[in-house]
C-alpha cells in the first residue's frame, strides 16, 4: 500500500481521473501533501496515528484495512483542490471508514466505569 496508489484511486473517486489514467506529477505532489497532512494532524476523525511522512512510492507501515479509510478521507479532502463537490456517498464511506479505524485502536481493555455508576462491583460493595 503506497500512497500513489491511494492517490489515484482517491481521484478515481471523486471524479477527476478516469480507470487506466494517472495523475500528473503535479497532481500527484499536491495530493501527496494533502495526504501527508491527514495522516499527521489526525483528520481521521481525531486518530492519533503518529508522525508519518511518505513519499508517494513509500510502503506505508499499516495494516492494509486501513486503506478503505485512507482513500474515502483523502478524497474528501482533495475535492476543493481540484473544484469538484464531494458526493454525499463519499463522505459518508468516508466517516464510516474513519470510524471503523479509531474502533481498531481503542483500547477496550484499559477502560474503567466509575464504581459510583456500578457500586455493586466496587471493592467495598459490602460497607455502604
């Protein structure tokens, strides 16, 4: 999974490449860019998924059901660089998926409830 090819299928998205074409150098930089900065400022709605900068043929060190997430977020965001609207479908895959990435890095195992909210599995349940 590289960021070229999330690029291109982000355009395919939205409209601006047709199957079987490419992006310019030029597109492709700036998309890169657009990318680079969702993945470090956390546009995945909030995710904290470290400082990681690519270059647009660079393995990118996630599992590959990240893409899905990457791709529709990246295409949101590409839509006013290149003056196209974003379909409503889009931003909902786009939401869904962004969600579905921050469920797979919560951490369910270091949650904790109030024992006011459940006193009746605090440790001193039996002294109230």
């Amino acid at each position: 999974m590289t960021p070229l090819g999330i690029i291109k299928d982000a355009m395919l998205e939205i409209g601006v490449l047709q199957s079987g074409e490419s992006p310019t150098d030029a597109e492709a930089k700036d998309s890169l860019g657009k990318f680079n900065d969702m993945l470090s400022s956390g546009e995945l709605d909030g995710l904290n998924l470290g400082h990681v900068t690519a270059g647009l043929n660079t393995e990118l060190p996630f599992p590959t059901h990240h893409r899905q997430a990457f791709m529709y977020n990246l295409a949101v965001l590409l839509c006013p660089m290149f003056g196209v609207n974003p379909n409503p479908v889009t931003v909902q895959m786009a939401q869904n998926a962004a969600k579905s990435l921050k469920n797979y890095y919560l951490d369910i195992a270091n949650l904790r409830t109030d024992d006011a909210i459940h006193p009746a599995y605090s440790p001193n349940r039996y002294f109230h």
